[in-house]
C-alpha cells in the first residue's frame, strides 16, 4: 500500500508510475523473502490464521507480538531502503 501511495498512478497520462510501482512491489518481495523465505503468513508464523481454530491458537501463543512484529519491523526497514 505504501508503494502505490507513494509511486501509484492518479490519472490515465501516468502509465510509467503503474510500472514502477510493480517493480518496486517485486523489489519488496524479493527482499522480504531474502531476510524470512517467504511472504506467506502461514508460513512466517506456521499457523493458518485464516481459520477460528489457527486465529485462536495464533492469538492463545502470543505469535503476534512474539513473531508479527519482527515481520512488521522488517517490512519498514524495507519499504525506508527501497522508497
């Protein structure tokens, strides 16, 4: 989201920013999965959280603070190097 905000088109005449942002997009990508192998957050915290059963047992092992907040710390360390 911070990338199409930033480098996002707002009107037709601004087709080269759609580029860009996909390239930026896919620097991000290749980046994050350098530093945690992957983008998925059943993998990054090995729980399907899209579940009640996965949500709660996330919630029920304090996975959020302890595991999510690296992901969310890495991303901005990211998102400041790429932009």
């Amino acid at each position: 989201m911070v990338i199409g905000l930033k480098h996002g088109k707002s009107n037709a005449e601004e087709e080269h920013l759609k580029q860009l942002s996909y390239d930026l997009v896919n620097k991000f990508t290749e980046m994050f999965k350098a530093r945690n192998k992957t983008i998925k957050c059943r993998d990054l915290i090995g729980i399907d959280i899209s579940t009640k059963e996965g949500l709660d047992k996330a919630r029920e092992m304090g996975l959020f603070t302890s595991l999510c907040a690296k992901y969310v710390q890495d991303a901005v360390e990211i998102i400041e190097i790429i932009l």
